[in-house]
C-alpha cells in the first residue's frame, strides 16, 4: 500500500477509533451503576493497546491533526496504564509469599459454566491440586450428580444448585464450625459464609461471591452490594478473612479498590500479574474477574492461574497460612479508612450484610 493511500485512509479510520477511545475512557468516571457505563472500566489494557496503535496511526495524519490525536492518545495510554499499573510485575507486592508448611491452606475457585460437559476435566482438576476447600460456581443438578463421588471425600459440603448460572458448592476438608449459604441481595445470587480452621487449629472466615456481571438488563447496584457486604464484614470482623470467588468485577475497578479499603483486604497479584481467569476462550478479551483477597493476618504461599477445563473462566487456586504473626513480617499494613469510604457503605443498602456482620 502506498504512503499515499495510506495518508488518504489514515484520517477515516484514525479520527472515529481516537474519538471512541477517549470517550471509552472518561465514560467509567462517571458515577452510575448503568450496567454499560460500567462495563467499560473492563477493558483497560484493551483500551491502552489500541490507544498504542492509533499513536502510530496519527503519524500518517497531517499536523495539526497529528498532534490533536497524539497528544489524546498520551493521555489515553498514561491513564489506562496508571489504573491497571498495580497489577504488573513493575509494581511492589503488598503480600510477599510466605514459605509452604504443614499448616497451609490449599483453595480452588472455579466458575465451571452451567452448560459445560467436561465434567472429568473438572475432576481432574481438582484430584492434581487436592485442595483444602473448594468452591464451584455455576453448578445446577447435573453438575452435582457428575461431582459426587468427589465430593464424597470431603468431610463438609454445602450444596446450592440453581438453573439460573448462579449455583454454587462449597467443599472442605476442614474442621468447620458453621458453614452456609446466605442471599446479601434478593436477586438469588447466593453467597457462602463460613468459620473454618486451619490445620494447626487457627480460626478464620472465608466468603464466597458470585454476583451478577454488568449485562444488558443487569445494572450494577446488587452485584456492588454484595461486594461492599464483604467489606463491610471484614471491617467488623476481628478474625482472619479470606474471599474469593467470580466477583464479576475487575481488579482495578472503583468498586473493588472500595472493597480493598473497606475491608482492609490485600490482593497478592498486586505487584506480580493481571492473573485474567475470562474470557478463557479469547486470547484478547480477557479480564481478571475470578478473585482472591485476604486480610493482613493472612499470609499467602502461592497464587496461580489454573488450566482450561471447557469452561468460560479459568480456575484460580491459592494456598495461605492463617499466621498473623508471620502475615505481620510479610504483608503491608492496608491504608487508614477514609471518611468517604465510610460514607458510601453507610449510605448503602445493606440490610443482609448488617445480618451477616450481627450473626458472625
């Protein structure tokens, strides 16, 4: 293609991708739970790829043209970088890995979609890592009956099957002192709660989510009740906490950053990778919506991206040691809570977290 051609085409197509990049990118400031406006904080590190690209498309522009959409594009490209920054290898760990131990905790979390026939990947999945809990997202009555002889071998096993994709199982080896399913919304979206200890006899909670994910028809004010829940409880709360599960929601939302604060959760992927669990069949449009947090008490061995199993989502696996005193040398202390953190909880609806907080 000639240098001609290609300064005649660039305006074409340059122009309108620069205007919908930028538009993309100051839309998700605005605050609304509007289930598109959300949805566009998915997509950063798309949206900072493409913003590369055009750079290199406004070479072929004429100035002043040239400039206009370079210098949009710098601002595109540092904003998008600075949001999903946390979650690269250039940044600091806030949770340095602790050593393995007798005393670990092995945990799988994994969406394995409602249609889904490779049950025996599933299986074996589970067999290879072994883990100390499980907890299985998307799981109707079929699912249940091809999991059963696995889950046999677990002492604790709380069985929620819906046919709506939001079923859910939770399995443990562990000494369990409660351990149930509770509705933080009315939208039959459940969650799991449960007390537990470590091998060593270390108490801690653990909560389990799998809220809705911004669709059409599907705005967002539940799906961040139910995470605000799960701060708001482990603000309260004076035992370890680990949560896990599809929030549905990316690491670098506003939302989950509020979660973090709230809770005084800490992510250990901060400072090592994106850890993109969906879309596990496109190699571009992926996002890390499958999530591990823990308060510092907690210190964290390991976190890894597991392999496809014909799911949408890849399975995500931790191990943890419930130590404080050792969580204490690794982990960094959470930020203060802030006044307006503490006001926007307030202001929410939570009638079933109050619950769940008053009955932990």
């Amino acid at each position: 293609m000639s240098m001609h051609i290609l300064r005649h085409a660039a305006p074409l197509v340059v122009w309108p991708l620069a205007i919908l990049t930028v538009f993309v990118t100051i839309l998700p400031l605005w605050n609304t739970n509007e289930w598109w406006v959300r949805a566009m904080g998915f997509p950063r590190v798309q949206i900072l790829v493409a913003s590369l690209f055009l750079m290199i498309g406004a070479l072929f522009l004429n100035r002043p043209a040239r400039w206009v959409i370079l210098l949009a594009m710098v601002g595109v490209c540092s904003y998008q970088a600075w949001r999903v920054y946390p979650y690269t290898p250039l940044a600091s760990p806030e949770m340095a890995f602790a050593e393995p131990a007798p005393n670990a905790v092995r945990v799988i979390t994994a969406n394995v979609q409602m249609g889904n026939t490779r049950y025996r990947d599933v299986i074996e999945m589970i067999n290879r890592y072994d883990p100390d809990i499980l907890l299985l997202l998307e799981t109707d009555a079929t699912w249940l009956a091809e999991l059963q002889p696995m889950l046999s071998r677990y002492a604790t096993v709380v069985r929620q099957p819906q046919s709506n994709y939001y079923g859910m199982v939770f399995a443990t080896r562990l000494p369990v002192d409660e351990a149930r399913v509770i509705q933080l919304t009315n939208d039959r979206t459940p969650s799991l709660f449960a007390r537990l200890r470590s091998p060593d006899g270390q108490p801690f909670h653990f909560l389990g989510l799998h809220p809705r994910p911004p669709i059409p028809g599907e705005d967002t004010d539940d799906r961040d009740r139910q995470i605000y829940a799960a701060a708001k409880f482990a603000a309260k709360d004076d035992m370890p906490v680990v949560a896990m599960g599809d929030f549905n929601d990316v690491a670098w939302s506003e939302t989950s950053q509020t979660f973090r604060r709230v809770g005084g959760y800490l992510d250990p992927r901060i400072g090592r990778g994106f850890y993109a669990s969906f879309d596990a069949n496109s190699w571009f449009l992926r996002f890390p919506l499958d999530q591990f947090y823990a308060t510092p008490d907690v210190a964290v061995v390991s976190i890894e991206r597991l392999d496809h199993v014909g799911s949408d989502h890849f399975p995500m696996a931790a191990t943890f040691r419930v130590d404080p005193g050792l969580a204490a040398r690794l982990n960094i202390q959470p930020r203060p809570l802030t006044e307006e953190d503490r006001d926007l909880i307030d202001d929410l609806d939570l009638e079933n977290a109050e619950t769940l907080v008053r009955e932990r």
